[in-house]
C-alpha cells in the first residue's frame, strides 16, 4: 500500500529505471533471439531464468561475454555474442510516458538518483539513448558498479550512504514490489509504481 508522503517529509528522491523511468519488454528480447535461432519465443521465455548467471552478470562479477557464454548453455541456442546483445539491448522500448516531465519538475525541488539492479551492456547503451531522461539524476547507482543488488540490505545501505541523507528521508519509486519491501526494511519511504500515476501522486502530495 502507497501511503503519500507529507509535504516536506523528503530530502532527496530515489528512482528504479526498468519500468520506472525506461519502459522495458522481455517479448521484445525473446522474438529477436528466436529470430536468430529459429524458434518460438514462448519456448525461449520458458527456459530463461533468473539464475547465479544472471545475478553475477547484474552485480559486475562476471562479463557479458560470460554471460552470453551462459546463455547459449541455459537456453540452447548457439547465437553469437553479437546476436545475443541486439536481443539484449532490445528490451529498452522507450521512455515511460509522462516521466520526463515528472523529473524535470522534481528536479528543480529537490536532488534526484536512480537505483538500478543492470549490467555492463544494458548500461553502456542506455546511458547514450536515454540520456536526455537520465540528465536529470544527480547520480545512478548501477549494481553492476557497486556490486550490490536490489534487494539485498547492503544495496540500500550503500546507497543510502552515497547520497547523505538518513533513509527516512530517501523517497524511493521501483516496480518491483520486492524492492519497495527491502527498502522499506532499510528505512526508506517507499511508493510501488504500478503506473505513472502513482509517481504523480506521489510528488503533488509533496507539493512539487
């Protein structure tokens, strides 16, 4: 449950990126790999899983050509490391509608960051196509960098610590309802974003 912050309440304002600020869609990554492999992306979506690979891979322990390496083992197909990255950074379909302004606004009230459980290829091609949208955090924290992920206690903490300010004063908007329990456990406030709107709401209840 969202509770809206009070006015004033809030130093600082802490932003996931997938599906908060960037828009993104597995389907889009599956129907290239299956493009290249020549099968059905449904019977790809089944055996993708969030396994070691994949986490290592988000927080900078191993490369992305170990993980592709990894791919073609999980799920059966021998793509090149090149046709695995297409399908890869296919999954940025576009800025969320309406966040751009949202952030230019909050901007200008008080110091914004991103919080983002990502990997070294998703950073290196984000950063230059969405970097209008991005210019507006101060600072983004990419588990890849810090080698801490979301939800782990010790990503918030690290955070929390880089930006300054005591938690309860961190104003955190993620997706993943996961997410917004670890940081709530660390003693941030924080608002589950189903829809833009509830970033809205979120930021006329502070009067911004």
């Amino acid at each position: 449950m969202n509770l809206p912050p009070a006015p004033s309440s809030v130093d600082a304002l802490l932003f996931d990126l997938g599906r908060v600020v960037l828009d993104i869609s597995f389907d889009s990554v599956m129907a290239i790999w299956a493009e290249h492999a020549g099968c059905e992306p449904a019977e790809l979506a089944r055996r993708f899983v969030v396994n070691d690979s994949f986490k290592h891979h988000e927080t900078g322990r191993i490369d992305d050509a170990a993980f592709f390496s990894g791919l073609r083992q999980s799920l059966g197909i021998g793509l090149t490391d090149a046709q695995f990255l297409e399908g890869w950074n296919a999954i940025f379909t576009g800025e969320m509608p309406g966040i751009a302004p949202l952030l230019a606004g909050a901007a200008q009230r008080l110091p914004l960051y991103a919080f983002s459980n990502t990997n070294p290829a998703h950073v290196a091609h984000f950063s230059q196509a969405y970097a209008g949208v991005l210019s507006h955090f101060r600072e983004i924290f990419l588990s890849s960098s810090i080698g801490l992920r979301k939800p782990d206690a010790e990503a918030y903490d690290h955070v929390v610590k880089a930006i300054g300010v005591p938690a309860s004063r961190i104003l955190f908007f993620d997706d993943s309802a996961a997410n917004i329990e670890g940081a709530r456990a660390r003693g941030l406030c924080a608002i589950h974003v189903t829809s833009m709107d509830d970033v809205a709401r979120a930021l006329t209840a502070l009067e911004i």
